[in-house]
C-alpha cells in the first residue's frame, strides 16, 4: 500500500531549526524531506514530488526566492504551494 501522507519539502541552512521543523511536522504525520541547502533542495526538486515547500528566504548560494523562481518555472511544480521562513 502506497503512502498516501502529504510530502514536505523543508530547507534551512540553520541545522537545528529545520531539525525542529521536521520533528513537528513529523509528529503532525507529514512526510518531511530536508536539504540543508539551496542547491542540494533543487536536486530533490527535480527528482522527487512534493505537497509543499517550506523555504528559509536567507541562504548562502541559492536563497530561497531563486529556490522558489526555480520551483515556478518547472511545470511539475509550479502550482505547489510555497510557505517562506525567515
């Protein structure tokens, strides 16, 4: 039987912080994917689904507004929502 949980996407360069983000959307029966990065969450992009993106704004390299310009102009993701953190 297929898992038939939402999927996130969650991406912080803050450790601990997207620690805590998984935990309680994991508590709440969400299946959470982190990347600690812009580049490593375009990767996961390209080759996973998601339900949503949870995106920190302020990341050295790719931020996430070039994350979310990314994930708009790829037809697979373009309607997924996007929540930004900062």
């Amino acid at each position: 039987m297929a898992d038939s949980r939402k999927r996130i996407l969650a991406v912080d360069d803050d450790a601990p912080a997207l620690g805590a983000l998984r935990a309680n959307l994991s508590q709440r029966g969400y299946d959470v994917q982190t990347a600690g990065n812009g580049e490593d969450a375009i990767e996961l992009i390209d080759r996973e689904s998601y339900d949503l993106f949870i995106l920190d704004v302020n990341m050295p390299g790719i931020n996430g507004l070039e994350v979310c310009k990314h994930i708009r102009q790829n037809p697979k993701t373009q309607n997924t929502p996007v929540i930004f953190l900062t």
